[in-house]
C-alpha cells in the first residue's frame, strides 16, 4: 500500500514537472479574464480628467501643441526648415514647422519646442532680439511667458526673457523688441492668435503641472483611493480571475523617482499583490510607460509626443533594469502569474531589431528570478507582420504575445453600423486572432479591448451584443483577455459601470 501510494505520488510529481516545463499552463483549458487598472499607477487624464482640476494655468501642459498667428501678417510662425534657423511668420497654413511644444517651467514660464526638436529662444550671439531655433536644450534664452487677452483668451502676446514681447515686424522678420502696450487689435504686430491642436495629460503633465511642492500630495492621495481593496474583491467576485497593472518605469526608483514623478507609486503596487492574495487573483505587471517613450502617447509618460525609446543602448539597458526589479520584488509571490515586457511599442520609431533586442533582454531578466511566471511581448503597432516575433518568442518557454483590438481609433469604423461591427469581431478579429495562435507558437493575449464603438444611438441590447461577441471570440485566445478598464467616467469604458448596469455579464 506504501508502495502503491509512493508510486501515485511520483507518477503525479513526473506529470506536474511535465507539464509545468511545457510551453503552456499545467492546466491547458484555463484562460485570463482579467481587468485592466488603467489609469492608476500610469496617469491617463481621460479615465480621470478630475484629477487635473487642482493646476493653475492648466491649459498649458506640458506637450500642448500650439500654433501662432500673426494678426499683422495674416501669416503663422513657423521655424524654418523644421528647426535649427530663424522663426518666420510667413506660412499661410500650419503643419509641424508651424506648431511648436511646451515644456512647461512653472505655471507661467514655458519652452517652445520645434518641429527638429529644437527650442525657441533669443539669438544671444546676435543682436540679442532675433528669434531663433537652433539649441537644443532650453535656459534662461528659451524661456518664455505666454499673456492672454482676458477678453480672448485665444489673443495671446509672448514675452521674452529679455522683457519684451515677440512681433512680426515683417513676414521673415520676427524679433523680441516689443513694448505690447498698443492693445489687442489687429495692428499690433506682437499680438498673435493662438490655436491649440494637440494637448497631453499623462503622469509627466500632472506631476509637472502640480509642481515638486503640490504633486506628492495629489498623486499619493490619487493611488490611494482610485483602486482600494474593495475593487479586488469586486473583481473576485464577478467571474474574473487576474488583474493587468500599468506600472511607469520611474516605479523602480521609488521613492525618489526622478523629476517631475514622484513617490509612492511602489507601495500602491505592493498593496495591489496583498489584495490580490487575500481574494485569489492573479497579477499580470505590465510596463505600460517606458524611458524616452515607446509610443509618444501620453499613457507611455511622454512629456512632448517625443518617442525616444529604442534609439539608445541607454533606454533599453534602463528597461531591462526595471523588469529585473519589478521581478525580483515580486517572484516569490504567489499572485504574480506574468510580467509584460512594454506596452503597444509603436512601428516605425520603435525598429522591429530594437524591441527584438529588449525583449531577448526582457526575457532574461525575468527568467533570473522566476521559471514559472509568463513573459507576455506586445506586438508593435502601427507598421508590421502580426508574426513578426513568432521566430524570437516560439524559443522562449512560457512566453506570450499580446494584441489589442478595438473598433475605434481607425477610420473604417466610423460609419460602420451596429451588425457590421458585431460582424467584423466575429469575422475579421476571429480571423486576425487565429493567424496569431498557432499550435507550436507563444500563447496569444488579447490584452486591451472595450464594449465601445463609433455607433450612434446604439442601447442597451446593443452593447450587450458587442461586448458577448468580443468575450466569444476572444476567449479563444489561448491565454486570455483583458477589459480596458475598471473604472472611467466614459461609462461603456468602465467595466465596473458595464457589470453593476447589467451590460456585461461573466
């Protein structure tokens, strides 16, 4: 009998081990249905748009993209040739020469970035009032005021460090010698009409935009209370079984990350894993920002669109460093069941061989201090082969490739009609899903998707159609799904709001 039961035991032990060395899970029926806590530990401002009422002069974030026109020429500044000559204000319509960035100073101090990526500023190895574009990076020279007529507040004057206002003398000739004192009417040549065409509110807008003084009372006061232990325990309770967490590089550092974020973020994280223990559900860490930007987007902790990530050593030594802490902190948890390397790496600033070479990097990383947890790798966007990391990620034991579908932000979408949308999930995205899930590849993740759309005046009924014809399809794939998000002011986006309205149902 001893025999017997010692033999059971090892026969079970030999499969175990088996199983758990197989590309795949022990059990190969189970799949993720999780939620994303989006908008927590990564700043989004349209999940949360209070949490940016608290700025002073909020409208000049950093990253805001503006354009002037000058009232005299009738022209649009413009730094010529992109960057690195003169400001002229002769354009007669804007594009990128014609727009410029902020770097936000303080409330009222700011830098104007350029199309090259050069900064405004007074050409001191001149006659000290032409305006140029050519350092690279901004001081006291770059740094201007922006005054808005309180009549318009699109009517704005800019004032330069040497105490003087920009004007367009002529069409080439802008300069830094204005008294402004003539009022706001169209003859004066230093004021300009002001258009904003693209503003950020990410974690780098609200920390830098509260200030080194305000930002850790609002952030702290933010993680504390945005997801809290009863979201878990709804989650539990709902017919969901993980969790994916958008963390921010800068989480490594804590709790003196560098400027302008600030700490605590970490300890938010750590409760996250605690909660998740006590009600049973499983932690995917997702690096949803990284240094120098992934996608320019302001969810990836961007200041100003830049994408700066991949183009250095630099950035992906800095990124590995973060996984490796990341993992480390929490391999020995039982709650944490992946870790995402990057989150949506845009083609074709982020090259297919840079984000190849991190996660080969990534990977490893991971691997230093756990055997068991998952590797998920999210596909580039924009440009590229839906299998393009199929060669890479089919050698690596327990990975997972990561694809988000939505049927929005393309413009085939917007005219589509309730039954077109529903069969284009079931058409288009079952055929997309399954060109990605292969016998012998990486397990396939479908890690953000929504019961929202571009259709008008659709109810109840409706939504609940979308949001099943999605579950159906993506539950498919072999490692599982991921709602964006639990909680949003936009309702449909709110899973929360979706499962206690009775639209989606587990």
């Amino acid at each position: 009998m001893l025999v017997s039961s010692t033999m059971h035991l090892l026969s079970m032990c030999v499969l175990s081990l088996v199983l758990s060395c197989c590309q795949g899970r022990v059990d190969p029926n189970f799949r993720i249905r999780a939620v994303n806590l989006g908008g927590w530990l990564v700043t989004e401002g349209w999940i949360k748009p209070s949490l940016f009422d608290g700025i002073v002069n909020k409208d000049f974030l950093d990253g805001t993209a503006l354009q002037f026109k000058s009232v005299t020429t009738g022209k649009y500044l413009s730094a010529e040739q992109g960057g690195g000559s003169i400001i002229v204000a002769n354009r007669t319509t804007a594009s990128g020469w014609e727009t410029f960035r902020l770097w936000r100073i303080n409330e009222t101090a700011f830098n104007f970035r350029v199309f090259g990526k050069q900064f405004i500023g007074v050409d001191t190895d001149g006659n000290g009032i032409d305006i140029v574009a050519v350092s690279k990076a901004p001081g006291h020279s770059e740094t201007f005021e922006i005054l808005r007529n309180s009549d318009d507040k699109n009517r704005v004057r800019i004032k330069a460090p040497n105490g003087y206002y920009l004007q367009a003398k002529t069409e080439e000739v802008v300069t830094a010698d204005s008294q402004g004192n003539k009022g706001w009417g169209d003859d004066d040549p230093s004021v300009f009409v002001m258009k904003m065409t693209g503003r950020l509110e990410g974690e780098f807008q609200v920390t830098n935009g509260y200030g080194p003084e305000n930002a850790p009372q609002v952030m702290r006061e933010h993680w504390r209370t945005f997801i809290v232990e009863k979201d878990f325990e709804f989650i539990s309770q709902n017919g969901l079984n993980a969790v994916r967490i958008p963390v921010g590089w800068w989480i490594a550092s804590d709790p003196t990350p560098p400027p302008p974020f600030v700490g605590g973020s970490l300890q938010a994280l750590d409760n996250a894993f605690q909660w998740a223990k006590k009600y049973g559900l499983k932690v995917i860490i997702d690096l949803h920002a990284a240094p120098g930007s992934q996608n320019g987007w302001e969810h990836s902790g961007s200041r100003d669109s830049s994408q700066e990530w991949g183009k250095t050593d630099e950035t992906i030594t800095q990124t590995v460093a973060v996984i490796d802490f990341l993992t480390s902190r929490y391999a020995k948890s039982p709650s944490l069941y992946a870790v995402e390397l990057i989150n949506e790496p845009l083609s074709p600033g982020a090259t297919l061989s840079s984000v190849i070479e991190y996660y080969k990097a990534g990977y490893a990383a991971v691997r230093r201090h756990t055997s068991t947890a998952f590797v998920v790798m999210s596909n580039r966007l924009g440009p590229m082969k839906p299998r393009e990391l199929f060669p890479m990620a089919s050698s690596f034991k327990r990975s997972v490739i990561d694809v988000h579908y939505y049927n929005l932000f393309e413009d085939m979408f917007n005219n589509m009609t309730l039954q077109q949308n529903i069969d284009f999930v079931y058409n288009n995205r079952s055929s997309q899903l399954n060109y990605v899930t292969t016998s012998n590849g990486p397990l396939t993740f479908v890690g953000e998707w929504v019961a929202e759309w571009q259709v008008v005046g659709a109810g109840k009924e409706d939504y609940q159609r979308l949001a099943e014809a999605q579950m159906e399809v993506y539950g498919r794939a072999s490692f599982g799904w991921a709602y964006w998000t639990l909680k949003n002011v936009n309702k449909h986006w709110s899973l929360e709001w979706m499962i206690n309205n009775g639209y989606i149902k587990l």
